[in-house]
C-alpha cells in the first residue's frame, strides 16, 4: 500500500510531465510485472514532432522523474548559454511544425476526395 508521501510525488512527477508536454501511459512492450511506466506526448498539439504513440521514456517511476530532470536542465542551459528566448523560439518551431503537419493532412485529404 503506498503511503500518502508517495503520493504527492507522484502527482508532483505527473505535473513535471505535463509541463514539458508530457504524460503517462502503460509500457506495451514485455512488461509482464508492470515495473515499467511510458512518458508519451500529452496531446495532439503537445511536441509535435513526435507521432502520438511515440515512447519518448520507458522505465521505472524514478527513471522517468531523473529523465525529466535531466530534460529541464537542458532547457535551461539552453536559455543561459544560447539564447535567453528559447522558449520563446521552440514555441515558434513547434507550431511551424503543427503547421506543416496540417498541411500535409489537407493536401492528403484533398487527393483522396478527388480520386474518389
């Protein structure tokens, strides 16, 4: 049985997920014991570069809360050393992905209606 400490440090790591777009999902793949936890995009606007059943992490609970430590830290050193408006800039990025993306669904769409 898990304590309520527990817990709350598991809705603090959900909430570190969810900001960096994140969320998490049952491991698919040969987890017979269910030790293992997926960090999949939250969303279908969330890091759009990735397909919507990407596994961006797989691994333990505490793995997964290391990996996003380690995410946040290179964010921020991104912001220190390249350029202070990275976020700003990755913002930016992502939506001309988003862009690019619905582009391309349109274009797909419109063939097959023309073909039909």
């Amino acid at each position: 049985m898990s304590g309520w400490n527990q817990i709350q440090q598991v809705r603090k790591i959900e909430e570190r997920a969810d900001k960096l777009g994140l969320k998490f999902a049952p491991y698919r793949v040969d987890d017979r014991y269910g030790e293992n936890v997926a960090l999949i995009p939250k969303d279908r606007d969330a890091l759009p570069i990735y397909t919507r059943d990407a596994d961006v992490f797989v691994g333990t609970l505490e793995g997964a809360a290391y990996w996003m430590q380690g995410v946040e830290w290179a964010r921020e050193y991104d912001r220190m050393v390249i350029d202070r408006k990275m976020d700003a800039k990755r913002a930016r990025k992502e939506q001309d992905e988003r862009n690019l993306q619905l582009m391309k669904m349109l274009k797909d769409e419109k063939l097959n209606l023309v073909k039909t």
